[in-house]
C-alpha cells in the first residue's frame, strides 16, 4: 500500500483502489479486472453535491492520445466501483524498467470541460512478470500554477522559455504505438523474412476516432528504391491485425550493411495519407531494436518476435512516397 503525501487531503480528492499485473509471455499491462477497483471519498464536482467520475490511463513519458486508455463513467457517486479490465498491448522490458503509469480520475460534464479530481503514478518497475499486485493510492490534488500577472517580466519570460521547453521535449518522445514484428534470416531461402503481425494503440488520425492503417517496410540504403512493401488496409481500427510476410533476397554479410525502415500510414481517399508513426532496426539503432536486429543477424534461421514502439520522427526516404 503506497503512504500518502503529505499534500493529500481526503476530503478534498479521495483514495483509489486498483490491482495491476504485468503479463510478460504476452506483452501485456493489465489493470484489473477480477476485482473491482474503486474510488472513496472523491471530491464533489457537481452542484447535487455528487460527481460523475471515470478512470484515465497514460504511460510516461510519451504521453498522447495513442496510450490512453478510459474506463465507463460512473453517474452521481463519490465512491465508483469498477468491474473493467483495461489492457496495454506490446509492452516491453525497457517500458517496466522506465516507464510510469499515470492513473487520473476525472468528472464528466457534457455541457462544459470535464474536470480533473485527482491523479496518481505508479513506476512499472514495482510491478514483477505474471504477478498481480493490489495498490491502495491516494489521489494528488492538480497543483496549481502561478499566475502570470503576479510573475515579473524576467520570471514570465523564464516560464515561457519553459513551457517551449518542455512541449520540444514533449515533441521528441511523442509515441504513436506499437508495431508486433518477426525477423528471420533463412539461409536456405539466402534472405530476410520480414513478418508484420500487428499493431497496438495507434493514434488516431481521422475524425471518428480511428485510423485506416497499412504498414511499409523500407530495406535500406535502396538506392533503385525497389525494396518498398505495403501491407493491406485495415478500416476503422488502432489495434490491426495483418499476419503478411514480405521477403527481402539478400546475403548475410550484405544484412549487416543495411538497415530496416518501417512506418505506419494512415489511408485517406483523394489526399495525402497521413504519417502515423515509425520504427527504424539495425546496427546503429538502440535498445530492443538493436537487440532484436542482431538476433537475427547472429542467429539465422530462428523467428525472433519483438514489439517496437512507433514514434513520430518520420524517415526522410518516407516523407514523399507513403
């Protein structure tokens, strides 16, 4: 059970009751959903003295509309019960070790903004592979910020340069998903199999809420540019599913020198499709992509699957020919 802070006050937000698991076999942060999970004593929000509160998930850092995650709402009540199980699809082991779960509650109000109760966060690195754990959390009051007619010249200067800052950074470690990937060098065959199985959570590009996705690959350099793949087009959907194979007739040797390139597109009829997210493997990448590019390379004929988190920096060899 985590301790509150200092700054919590119950009356004033509330407590929240949730059990988390790590999947590790599939790849999976699940929340809930054998027991219930609750919020006490929550701040009334509304003018029935009462609120009309849901749960609200991020991953940290790389917070967007692609890791979100919302629960039902729950009408006129300071003490929800859930019964929902919500699912984070391609987790990986650099995720648990450096990735945090932010857990908010808010009030839904259909005639203005919906408001903010309170929030927690739970580092994923206390949380172990295939074991559930049960966190009883006290909810923190949003801190307010400092009003810029009370700050000098110089302090609102500094606050802007700031905020510039921190939306650069922001920018930089924007995710727009995850990519399910297979990678097996067949000698017999003399090349790369490359499989794209599936994706997960992907930002959502159209104004219904969902995305048309198709998945290219790139082996590069391509100089002739003729090692271009697509996948189908799935509708309506940020969790597709493709199970397509494409081949890349290659030596070895030659592998080490190239690198593999994919993106993930949005499909748009009469316009330009829309970038969703990429993912670059090979000898100069880092972390699991580079993990996964020298498995293959280091040990043919064996299918090494991996999730690789999609992100919004778009391939130069991709900005013209989606």
């Amino acid at each position: 059970m985590l301790q509150p802070s200092a700054s919590w006050q119950p009356a004033k937000t509330g407590y929240h009751r949730h059990p988390c698991c790590h999947g590790n076999a599939a790849g999976c942060l699940r929340m809930g959903p054998r027991r219930k999970r609750q919020n006490m004593g929550l701040k009334p929000m509304d003018f029935n003295g009462l609120a009309d509160p849901y749960v609200k998930l991020h991953l940290l850092p790389g917070a967007c509309k692609a890791n979100k995650l919302k629960t039902r709402t729950q009408r006129n009540t300071l003490n929800p019960v859930w019964n929902e199980g919500l699912t984070y699809t391609g987790i990986t082991g650099e995720d648990m070790a450096r990735k945090t779960l932010r857990v908010s509650v808010c009030d839904e109000d259909k005639l203005t903004h919906n408001e903010f109760i309170g929030e927690t966060r739970v580092p994923l690195r206390r949380l172990k592979p295939s074991q559930k754990k049960h966190f009883n959390i006290c909810l923190e009051p949003q801190i307010p910020l400092a009003s810029p007619s009370a700050m000098s010249a110089a302090l609102r200067g500094i606050s802007c340069y700031l905020r510039e800052l921190e939306q650069a950074e922001q920018w930089e470690l924007e995710e727009r998903g995850r990519i399910l990937l297979a990678l097996t060098y067949s000698s017999e065959r003399r090349g790369l199999l490359v499989g794209i199985l599936r994706c997960a959570h992907l930002a959502a590009m159209d104004v219904n809420g969902y995305s048309d996705p198709y998945v290219k690959t790139y082996l590069k350099p391509d100089m002739e540019k003729k090692s271009k793949h697509k996948t189908s087009v799935k509708k309506k959907t940020l969790n597709p599913e493709y199970n397509e194979e494409f081949f890349y007739e290659i030596d070895q040797s030659e592998l080490a020198q190239k690198s593999l390139e994919i993106t993930v597109w949005d499909y748009d009829i009469g316009k330009s499709n829309d970038f969703i997210g990429g993912a670059t493997l090979g000898l100069d990448s880092k972390g699991e992509r580079l993990r996964h590019w020298l498995g293959c390379l280091q040990s043919p004929d064996q299918r090494w699957e991996q999730w690789h988190t999609l992100t919004n920096e778009l391939p130069e060899s991709s900005a013209f020919a989606p």
